[in-house]
C-alpha cells in the first residue's frame, strides 16, 4: 500500500510544459500522469536523471506553501515569516526524499478517472488505481492559483497526507517549538540521503 501511495503522490506532481492550458482539474490530472508515465517508462533515462526530471515536476506542480499553512494549522500564524519560508523549503524537500526511491516501484497500474467536483477555487478529483488484485480510491485536492489548479493534499482510502502530517508535527512542535521541528525534518532529510548513498555504493560493489 504504501508503495502504492508513493507511486500516485509522484505521478500526480507532473506538470505540462502548458499546464496553463488545463482550466479543469481531471485535465490537469490526466496530464499530470501521463508525463510521469512516460518518464518512468523510458528506460534509455538512467536512474539519477529520471529524479531530476521528476523533481523539477515536484516543484512546479504542488503549491506547498498552501500545504504548509494546512500542515502546521495554529501554528503557522504563530511561526516568524522566516519560520514559515524554512519550512515550506525543508518540507518539500523531506516529501521529495521521502519517495524518492518509492517511485522506482512503479509496474504499469492503471488510472480511472471517476470524477470531479469544483467549488469555487477548489476542488476534488475522484480517482480509483486498478491493480492486479484491488482497486484503491485516491482523491486529489487541488487549488486555483490564477486560472491554474496545484495540488495541496491527497487522500488515499480516506486518509489525507496533511491530516497525517499535521498530527505528527504538531506534537514536535508542541515539545519543541518550530526551531525543533525544522531540526527535525533536517535530519529526516539527511536520513534519507544518507540511505540513497549507501544504496548506491552497495550498487557499485563497494568501490569509492
């Protein structure tokens, strides 16, 4: 499942070199996943370059700021501007490291596209991912920002991404004030690259 939630969080992050040109969210979607589609398929694309690609998209297709503001809730009124900028860049960069390697398990399931709701300048787009053997409901929160919709949240069988944060850092925050949970999210970041390095050393055969 949670190979599964990585997958779809990154196919979603495509942008269109015109995503402008999508006024609607399920078209927004659709594109959106086919271009990552085709990235991953391209085996002539070595891995390291694949993220790159994949990482520009990240950036341009989810409005983290939006995000952040959900994610910290209270607490983001309290934060100081600078507060507030380092965690939306540290964020984003712990959500991108996080499913870094996640990706890579991407083995051709398949998107319908059930549905899609828009009130005013949000909106829901209904998905179902068809595997094998289940089909798993993945909602798409998204935001107009000047006649082009990003994403701010995703829901995977009821459970949303920023619910999930918000509960986690909320409790750091709590016993460690913004300064500790920007430590934190430091570390995870680290951790995580740390983890990708020994991957590739291990796939090198240990030579430096």
């Amino acid at each position: 499942m949670k190979k599964i939630l990585a997958v779809f969080l990154m196919l979603f992050f495509a942008s269109s070199q015109s995503h402008a040109e999508f006024t609607e969210p399920m078209a927004r979607v659709k594109d959106s996943v086919e271009r990552v589609i085709i990235i991953l398929k391209d085996k002539s694309i070595d891995k390291e370059s694949r993220w790159k690609k994949i990482g520009v998209i990240i950036d341009d297709s989810f409005d983290f700021r939006s995000m952040s503001q959900s994610i910290l809730a209270t607490n983001w009124k309290k934060a100081t501007p600078e507060e507030r900028k380092q965690f939306v860049d540290y964020f984003s960069q712990y959500l991108s490291e996080t499913y870094r390697t996640k990706i890579e398990s991407y083995t051709n399931q398949h998107v319908d596209y059930v549905s899609e709701t828009i009130r005013g300048k949000r909106a829901v787009v209904e998905t179902k991912i068809i595997t094998d053997s289940i089909s798993i409901p993945v909602n798409y929160k998204l935001k107009n920002n000047d006649g082009v919709w990003f994403a701010y949240d995703v829901v995977i069988e009821g459970v949303s991404l920023v619910s999930n944060y918000r509960s986690t850092f909320a409790a750091i925050v709590n016993n460690d004030g913004m300064d500790g949970l920007i430590n934190n999210i430091q570390l995870r970041i680290n951790k995580h690259k740390a983890a990708e390095s020994e991957q590739v050393d291990a796939s090198d055969g240990g030579h430096y």
